[in-house]
C-alpha cells in the first residue's frame, strides 16, 4: 500500500483527467445513463462514496448532473485531493479504504459506491492469489455499505489473454512485471506498452472475474456495458494481451439481473 500510495503522490498529473479530454468525455457520455436509471428520481440525499476519486473530476461530473447527490472521496493521496475544486457536497478524506470503512459507524451506508479503474491497484507483490483476495475483501466491505438499494459502479479494463494461453496468463505477467524493480531497457519496455504502474503494481481481470467476483460479494449485476479501448494493439500483445476493453458495471444487492 505504500509503494501505491508514494506512485499516485508522485504522478498526480498522470492520472488528471478533465473537461476537454476527447476520451475521458466519451466515457462519461457513455457511462451517464447508466447512473441516470438508478439516480433520477431519487430523493435527497443521494449519497455516493467516490473511491480513489483522484482530482474530483468524476464527482464534479457527477455533482453537476444530479443536484441530490452528496459525494465523499476517499484517496491515498494528498497530492490528488489538492487537485479538487471546493464545493459544499463534496468531502475529501485522505486515507486507504480500509482505514476509512473502520472509522464509519455500523449505519453508515451509501447509495453508490464508485471504483473508477481503482481495483486492479489492490495488490501485494508478495502474491498474485493473495493480490486477489485483497480486491475480493474491499468488493465484500463495500457491498456491506451499501443502502437497500444501493449500488456498486465499476470502471475497470479487462484482459482476455491469447487464446493459447491460461486465463490468467496475461493477468499473472503483468503482476509480476509491475511489482518488481526492472532493471532500466525492461522498465522502459513496460512503460512503451503503458504500463505506468512500474514498481507499484497492477493485477488487471478477466471480465469473468469480475463477473463471480461481484456474485461472491452477493451483488447482482443489473448493467454492464462493454467499451473497446481505443488504444488496443501491438502494445498489448507483446504483453500477450489478445484483447483489452473498458468495463461499465452497475450491481445492487437487491438489482434486477442484467437482460
């Protein structure tokens, strides 16, 4: 977590993303209705737990869409938070999620809580088994906050390896690659093939990962949407990567299944 914390202070202009960013828009224009079908008509507040909101830029979003929403974002990183515009339903708390669900009270609960590609950052470099049943506990914690009709949104890029391959081929290589200190030619090969997480890791999914992950933690999906990556290519094979896509999921304890 320490490793994590130091990346994301050290590179907080990697991960800014703002207005004007040709495919930070496209993915708010394809994620909104999914959050106006669970959000419009309700009433306030409408309280929303932002995990790794990073600058604000997705809860200001957020905030201005939907005039009963109350935001609180939680992040590892000051030097992120700094990035934040003050608004008045917006809270910044410093600090890993962990830590801040110890220091709820038992009624605490949210209508949405948003992991905006945040899971793959959960991990040990001590094991890729352990790594998952890190990512599995937070999905568990955060869908024991969730109102009776609340929900979990996920932004997460999925990995289908080469067909040859293991499942978790691509998933296991790049755990590996990341979470050790590479000597210089291999780290800058990891950062041509963007792998920017050098040092502090990432444990990517498989979508049906994703799929029993949510299932375990008694979730049922009721959207998912499938969004390829614009950059997919040589890049991503040569990190024997057959397919790279962005995920879009809602799950609710108590949601319709998905059609």
């Amino acid at each position: 977590m320490d490793r994590i914390k130091e990346h994301f202070d050290a590179n907080p202009e990697f991960y800014a993303c703002g207005k004007g960013n040709p495919q930070v828009e496209e993915i708010w224009r394809q994620r909104m209705p999914m959050f106006a079908q669970i959000i419009d008509g309700r009433p306030a507040p409408f309280r929303m737990l932002d995990v790794g909101g990073g600058n604000g830029f997705f809860a200001d979003r957020m905030l201005e869409r939907f005039p009963q929403l109350e935001v609180t974002i939680v992040d590892i990183s000051q030097s992120m938070l700094n990035e934040n515009q003050p608004d008045p339903r917006k809270t910044l708390v410093c600090s890993d999620l962990q830590t801040y669900f110890q220091s709820l009270t038992d009624d605490t609960e949210y209508d949405l809580i948003n992991f905006d590609v945040l899971l793959h950052h959960i991990l040990t470099p001590q094991s890729f088994r352990e790594s998952r049943r890190m990512q599995q506990d937070v999905l568990n914690q955060s869908a024991t906050r969730l109102s009776s009709d609340g929900y979990l949104s996920i932004r997460e890029i999925a990995y289908t390896s080469i067909a040859p391959l293991p499942r978790h081929a691509t998933h296991k290589f790049l755990w590996f690659c990341t979470t050790r200190h590479l000597p210089g030619p291999a780290r800058r090969m990891m950062h041509s093939m963007g792998m920017h997480s050098q040092g502090a890791g990432v444990c990517f999914f498989h979508a049906d990962d994703l799929r029993q992950m949510l299932a375990t933690s008694g979730l049922s999906i009721s959207q998912w949407k499938t969004h390829q990556l614009a950059r997919v290519g040589w890049k991503y094979h040569l990190a024997l990567a057959g397919n790279a896509t962005d995920l879009y999921i809602i799950a609710g304890r108590n949601a319709a299944p998905a059609n």
